[in-house]
C-alpha cells in the first residue's frame, strides 16, 4: 500500500480558512485532518469538513458532462462528451455576443474561495467577451463596504490576539458553528479571566457559553452601537488623544450618538436600557477590549450603517492601542492579492459592461430589454454557487431559471436545485483534485492547496473548462494558457515567497501586531474616517420590515425571521451529504413558546410560514434558542429536499442594504400557523 500525505486547504466560505492534511492510500483519500502546526487550525477541522471525503466519494457525485433533454427544472439529461458540450456551448455564447455580449452573465461566489479556481481564468474569459459584469454581493458586501468607508479596507485585528483580551463582544456571530477556531481563541481567553458576550437575536450554541447575552431584535444593532457611544461620552470613558490624532468626524458622529440615550435604544432594541448602561461600562473599562463581528447583523437594511458605527467604537476608546483591543470583521484586505494579475480587466479594453446585482438576480432573470436595464439575459453561466438554493425571493428566481429561452450552463459537483434548470451540466473537481491558492477574511495567513487524487470520472477543475472553452471561442491571449500554478503565483507576486507557500503549505504576512495603535490606517489620510464628506455621521437605519418601522405590514405578518445556516451546512454546501443531513434531520423552524402557544403550535409540529413573498413548509422547534417576536429559519436546505419543494428564501426579498447593495435575508416579517389550521 503506497500512503501520502498531502498539504492542502479548507475552500470553503468560513473565515477559518484551515490548513489541512490529507492522507491518500493507494490513489485514494481517506482522511482529511486540520494541520497541526498552522498557527490557527492547530489540527482541528469542523465536522463538516473533517467528512470531506464522503463528499468527493459520494455515489451521486456528477461525473460527466450532461445535457438537458427534458423541461427546465425536470432533472433530465443524457451524458454527452466534453468536445460535444463545448462545442455547442461555444456555438450559443458566440451567436448571443454576436448580437449584444451583455446578454450573456456569469453567476459565481464562493462555492470555493480559492484565487485560481475562483476569479482567475473565468474572470478572463468573461472580460474579453464583454459580458455583463456581476456584482457579488450576496454575503458580505454592506459589512465590507463599511470598513472601506471606516478604515480604508477590510483590515482588522490579528484572530490570535483575542486570547489575550479582557473583554470579547461576539457581535452577530454564532462562533461555535461558523468560526470554530476563533472559539477556541476565545475560550482561552477565557480560561484567564476575560468576560464574553454575545450579541444574537438568537440563544445560539455560542450564546449558551458566554457570560451574558443580548438578545435584541433583528436589524437594531446600529442603534445599539449608538447607545454604547452616548454612555462612552456621557461618563468620558473616552481617549480623547487617540479620537484627536488619529480619527476624523467625531464632532459630526458625537452629534448623532448624543440623540441616543438608553432609554431610547432599548426601546427600539428591544432590551432594558440597563442592560445597554452596563454594556457600554463593560466596553470601557474592562481593557483590552475586543469586538469580533460577523456578517449575520449586515443581513438587513441598515446593514452598512451598523457595521460603520460598531467599527467605530475601538476608535473611541483607544482600544486599537493594543494589540488585543480593537475590532476583527474581516482580515481580507491585509493580503496583498494582485487581482488584476488574476482577473486581466485590461482584456476589456475600452467597454464599461453593466453590472447584474447576484442578489437581484430572480428579478433580472424576469426582465426585458430596456434603454436601463441593457439587453434581455440570455445566457447564465452558474459556477461556484447554487442560487436557486440560496439568492433571495427564491419564487422569482426559480420563474427566471425556467425560461425555456435562457440558456444555461452550471459547472457543479452535484445535481443542486440550480443544476436541474441547466442546459449544459459541466463536472467540476473539488478541492481534493487540483491545486489552489487561498487567502482568509478570518486571519492573516496565506495558504496552498495541493492536489491529493486524480480527478474522479471526467471532472476537469474550473480553470481547465474556462480554458477549453476559450480556445473554442478563439481567445488566443497568453494569459489563456497559464497554468494554475502559474495563475497560483500570479495570484500574490513577489509580495510572498511561493516556493516557501507550496513547500511548506502557509505563511503569514509580515504585519505589525498592534496595526493601528499609532493610527495608520489604510485610507487616504491615515485616520480612522467617523464621517466621509460623502455619507456624513452613521445613524441608525430601520429595518424595512419591523413592527416599528412598518406596523400595517406587521399587523398581517408579526414576527421577524432571520435564516442563518444550519450548524452543519454551510449555506447550501453539505446539504446532500447523508451523515450532516441526518444530524439535522429536517428543516426547522424555532420559535419561543410565548409565540407558539397562541398559535396552537406543539414542538414538532409541521408549521407553515408565510408572507407575501410566498410559503415555506418545515417542523417547528419550540425553544427560548428564539427570542419573543422572532422566529428563526434554519437554512439553507435544497429546495428540493424541503418539505414542499422550497426553503427559506422562498419569503426573503429582493430589497437591499444602504451600503454595498447587499441582501436583506434578515429584514423579513411573517406568520406562523399549524399546517392543519386555515
């Protein structure tokens, strides 16, 4: 028996990014295990990465190229051979350029996270034919659009040094499911004294460990953040010297917090205004204080505006001035990623394509040819995302991938509620068949990923298919032949030494570990920006969908929903693996018993939840986990493994944040009824 190990990397979206190792016997892998020595895996893998192999082995894996032979949506196809479907896909994409290329768009996120399989090679192939660019938002784009506002990029503190800490705020981040390794951090500090609490809308797993929790209602932690700032300044638990050297547009942000007092905040959060008093103390005077926000809270309207006012705290208090204070959204702007290198932009030349919103994308679909919109889409080509599943208002997007006149093609792993509505279904190898660099939003590591195993059937990794499909469209650029190791190096330049990345499997960038205790920031004048001449002072922006903010919608749909990720997917990713399904058994819906007995709803029972957007069938789980008012849609099931044939996003809308045009997944009110009630 021959046995190797092999140096690789997690691909998915967590901010963990993990070193991993993968032991191969005789051609095949058999264990995937966390790298021992990265500084932040330190040999741990989440469980649902640890079974990456029952995912690359599963029978119903795509192997082969497909073509539709029955009606969108049906699932029927015949296998046909690689030449044939990219011939053909070739012929339809040259025939709608030839009218107008904008027609044609590419829909991609983050089904892997690596550069080179990623936006490398389909980047290029898209900006030589002109396409219609694709605005990829449907994340973490308000809460980055935020920090570039703030600090300049997506910069924050380094995740190691929340051990350290005194005081941790966990804002909007469910850690144990979706940042193990920053809980173990976390932990540590801990174990030493430091004080931990969770800000949630929901009693998660990581709010059952804290010291305290803050369960306040969806879409208000921007009038939180408000309230915390009225106190630092009403008890001057500020640093005024670090505020003046280092910081610009506190008079303007001083102004706004000074309209926010407790009494007001707890109001509208939902909370006693005791709590928001003894919050901000705790932020002030149990030091280093450190704020680890994650993307859930940015979900809403006022998404952008929330995160401009959390990041804004470590700035108040001089918590940055050492290297356990401070603030960690996303670590992604500290690598030093050439994405023109990667992407080639130049290959446009002189066009300006549009720019098609990945969130819109079921209104889009649904769209005719306008003097604004530009030309009808008439081609959708769907790599590393799944977004029947997961794009909002999900009764739009199914109606928009059903046009029979969309031509389709989907590069996948499995046949996902995105794949039954494809012309052409291309193979793609997962991350245990080819190679990839990574960068991380969670830490300031670069990482490799080697191939472990041959590719299984006739799999070909995303950068060969672009590849192929470039030469059949006669694209003869250089850049078109680099190979991924070649597209891997290009990917960070001379700014890391490559032969150490591949040899050893990551390094970290050389960056202090205080980054902004003597101000530095990355923005035009070093200084923390409270106030942009182009957005002024941050305040709080209402939900579009509250009891507050839209009482007659409310009086027809009283209860606020949020839909994060059940503990083991990662949003639609693993849903069809048997053994993470099984754990979560069926979608679920949680709501407190204070909701579910006026309603005549027992534990357990099918439940059907509704609003305009349309309806939702799962099992209700009668638990305190959900707060008085909010009900919590664990997602995000394949639609086709619903209960009805739909998921959560069936009722979340369409609508967008203030900053980064993002979605809106928790600003969503409904009703809740027993399925055997009218």
């Amino acid at each position: 028996m021959t046995r190797t190990i092999v140096k690789a990397a997690c691909p998915h979206d967590c901010p963990d990014t993990c070193a991993m190792r993968v032991t191969v016997e005789d051609g095949r892998a058999v264990k995937v295990q966390g790298d021992p020595d990265h500084p932040t895996t330190q040999g741990a893998l989440c469980t649902k990465v640890a079974r990456y192999p029952e995912r690359t082995y599963h029978d119903e894996r795509l192997l082969h190229p497909l073509k539709r032979i029955g009606a969108k949506g049906s699932g029927r196809f015949v296998r046909v051979g690689w030449d044939e479907a990219l011939d053909d896909i070739a012929a339809r994409l040259r025939a709608i350029a030839a009218r107008d290329a904008e027609a044609i768009v590419p829909y991609s996120y983050a089904g892997t996270m690596g550069l080179v399989q990623g936006e490398s090679l389909a980047a290029r192939f898209f900006h030589k034919l002109g396409a219609s660019r694709l605005d990829r938002t449907i994340c973490a784009s308000a809460g980055a659009a935020a920090l570039r506002v703030t600090y300049g990029k997506s910069v924050g503190m380094h995740v190691q040094h929340f051990a350290e800490s005194k005081l941790i705020l966990i804002w909007g981040s469910n850690s144990i499911a979706s940042n193990l390794h920053f809980w173990s951090i976390a932990q540590q500090a801990k174990r030493q004294g430091a004080k931990l609490i969770c800000i949630d809308p929901r009693r998660t797993e990581t709010a059952d460990k804290c010291h305290q929790h803050i369960a306040l209602l969806p879409g208000t932690d921007g009038a939180l953040a408000l309230g915390l700032m009225h106190e630092l300044i009403v008890n001057d638990w500020l640093d005024h010297d670090y505020i003046e050297r280092h910081t610009d547009g506190w008079a303007e942000l001083r102004a706004r917090a000074l309209q926010w007092p407790s009494e007001r905040v707890a109001k509208i959060c939902g909370i006693e205004a005791d709590i928001v008093r003894g919050l901000a103390r705790d932020y002030a005077t149990l030091t280093p204080a450190a704020i680890r926000v994650n993307y859930g809270m940015q979900r809403v309207r006022g998404g952008g505006s929330a995160v401009r006012l959390i990041a804004a705290l470590p700035c108040l208090t001089g918590a940055w001035r050492d290297r356990a204070g401070g603030l960690l959204l996303s670590a992604s702007g500290w690598h030093p990623v050439d994405s023109a290198a990667l992407e080639r932009p130049d290959l446009l030349g002189a066009r300006t394509p549009r720019i098609i919103n990945m969130s819109t994308i079921g209104a889009d679909l649904l769209r005719e040819a306008s003097p604004a919109f530009g030309p009808k889409i008439e081609a959708l080509i769907v790599y590393n995302s799944n977004p029947v599943a997961v794009a909002p208002q999900s009764r739009e997007v199914v109606a928009g991938f059903a046009r029979e006149d969309l031509f389709t093609v989907v590069l996948e792993h499995f046949r996902t509620d995105t794949a039954d509505y494809a012309d052409y279904l291309l193979p793609a190898t997962t991350q245990l068949e080819h190679f990839d660099v990574h960068k991380s939003y969670g830490h300031t590591y670069a990482l490799v990923n080697h191939p472990a195993i041959a590719p299984l059937g006739e799999a070909l990794p995303n950068t060969e298919i672009f590849r192929r499909l470039a030469a059949r469209m006669g694209f003869d650029e250089p850049c078109f032949a680099d190979s991924d190791e070649a597209i891997g190096r290009q990917a960070f330049g001379a700014a890391i030494d490559f032969d150490a990345l591949c040899r050893d499997g990551w390094v970290r960038h050389a960056l202090p570990d205080a980054p902004f205790a003597l101000g530095g920031f990355p923005t035009a004048n070093g200084r923390a920006q409270l106030a942009p001449a182009d957005l002024g002072a941050a305040d709080f922006v209402a939900p579009y969908e509250s009891r507050a903010s839209a009482p007659a919608l409310a009086a027809r749909y009283p209860l606020a929903m949020i839909s994060p990720p059940a503990r083991h997917f990662l949003n639609s990713t693993f849903v069809n693996v048997r053994s993470l399904r099984s754990i979560e058994g069926e979608p679920l819906l949680e709501l407190h018993p204070d909701d579910a007995r006026p309603r005549g709803i027992a534990d357990g029972a099918r439940v059907r939840v509704w609003n305009d957007r349309g309806r939702y069938a799962c099992t209700a789980r009668v638990s305190e986990r959900a707060r008085p008012g909010v009900v919590v849609g664990l997602g995000v099931w394949w639609r086709k493994l619903g209960l009805e044939g739909t998921n959560v996003n069936e009722l979340t809308s369409q609508r967008l944040t203030d900053l980064g045009r993002a979605p809106t997944f928790y600003d969503c009110l409904v009703e809740v009824a027993a399925e055997n009630t009218e």
